[in-house]
C-alpha cells in the first residue's frame, strides 16, 4: 500500500486509536511537514512565475495573496463541509500554509 490508500489507512489507524478528528502526534507531524513543504515549493514556483511571466515583483504579491484566499476559502469553508475536517485542523493547516508566505514576503522582499 502507497501514497493515497496508505495515508487513508494511517488516518484510519489514529482515528480508531485517538477518536475521531485526532491524528496523534506522528501524523500531525507529518501533514504539517507536507503542508509546509507544499508552501515552499508554492513560493518558489510562484516567485518564478512572476519574475519570467510576468516580470513584475507586484505578481508575487497578487499570486501570494490569492494562494492565501483560496486557502482561507478550501480551509474553512471547503474542506468542513465535504470532509467534516474540525476548525482547529483547518486553522493549523492554513497556519502551516500562510507562515512561510508572510516570513518570505517580510524577510525577502
């Protein structure tokens, strides 16, 4: 088992061992990793994108700005409805999204 079906199972696993909506530590640790990494890669592409497409450093900023929309919209609109994921997930998972996109923008920029 790979990928999709043995997260599937992994999140099976701990909802049978920690109740429902709770990951345990290890899988927590783990969603929260890919998310941030997604969120470099996003930034990296992103920046990228704006530089040759665009060659403007305000893209950056409108395709920053609307990642941090539509993950506003899928985090606590989306994905609570169609996956009955809880507010504190949604708040984490979005946390783990935006932080790297506002230190990059602070820091970098």
């Amino acid at each position: 088992m790979r990928g999709r079906e043995s997260y599937k199972q992994a999140v099976e696993n701990a909802f049978a061992k920690y109740g429902p909506n709770s990951l345990g530590l290890k899988l927590q640790f783990y969603r929260g990793a890919c998310h941030f990494i997604g969120s470099v890669l996003f930034i990296v592409f992103a920046t990228l994108i704006s530089q040759k497409l665009f060659g403007s450093e305000v893209a950056l900023y409108v395709l920053l700005g609307a990642a941090i929309v539509a993950l506003f919209v899928q985090e606590f609109f989306s994905h609570p409805y169609r996956f009955q994921q809880s507010r504190r997930k949604g708040i984490v998972d979005w946390l783990t999204w935006v932080i790297p996109m506002v230190l990059y923008v602070i820091f970098w920029l």
